[in-house]
C-alpha cells in the first residue's frame, strides 16, 4: 500500500542517482533522509542502473560510473514488493532474483 517505500531514480534536472528514504520505515527513529550522488550523462548517453536489495541495504550501480549504497529499515513483514515508474521517457528492465537461503542457511 505504499506506507513504507523507498525511490530510486535518477533526477535529469540536477544530474544525480537519488535514493529517497523519507518513507521508508513507519519506525520514528529511522533516518529519513534523501541520498544523492552525482552522474552525469552526456548527449544521448542512456542511464543504466543495477539496483541489488538485501534486506536493509540498497546497492546501486550507475553507468559503471558511480557505485553508492544505503540502509533502510521496513518495519512492516509485507514491505517486500518492488515497483517501477518512468516520467518523460521510456525504460526497459530486467530483473533477476536470487534466493541466498540456499548459500547462507537459517541458523538454529
């Protein structure tokens, strides 16, 4: 339902890979904050971002130019979901998972 989100995307106007976590936890003792690191493209050059998500740590990869990460903390069990927006362009995407429970088993 969107209660708890965190955006990532990158912003034309100031040349940066933004990571939004003023959403992302209901916990009041989180930091809420915006990260922004900058890249900028040239003349037709096309963003390219590799996002991995592990729990609470964002990694993004932008045009093997710029590589940042940051912490989140859900609070809510059903914070899982991903989603994906475009304004004033076109995106393609490719997703691939990985489920880690099979290299790092559940302790006892």
């Amino acid at each position: 339902d969107g209660q708890e989100q965190s955006r990532v995307y990158y912003d034309r106007t100031t040349g940066e890979v933004v990571v939004d976590r003023r959403q992302a936890s209901l916990n009041p003792d989180t930091t809420r904050n915006v990260v922004r690191e900058p890249l900028a493209l040239t003349d037709g050059e096309r963003l390219s971002l590799r996002i991995f998500v592990d729990r609470s740590v964002i990694e993004i990869y932008a045009n093997e130019r710029v590589c940042f990460s940051t912490r989140v903390y859900p609070t809510r069990e059903d914070s899982l979901g991903v989603g994906f927006f475009a304004r004033g362009g076109a995106v393609s995407m490719t997703i691939d998972g990985w489920d880690m429970t099979s290299i790092w088993p559940e302790e006892d």
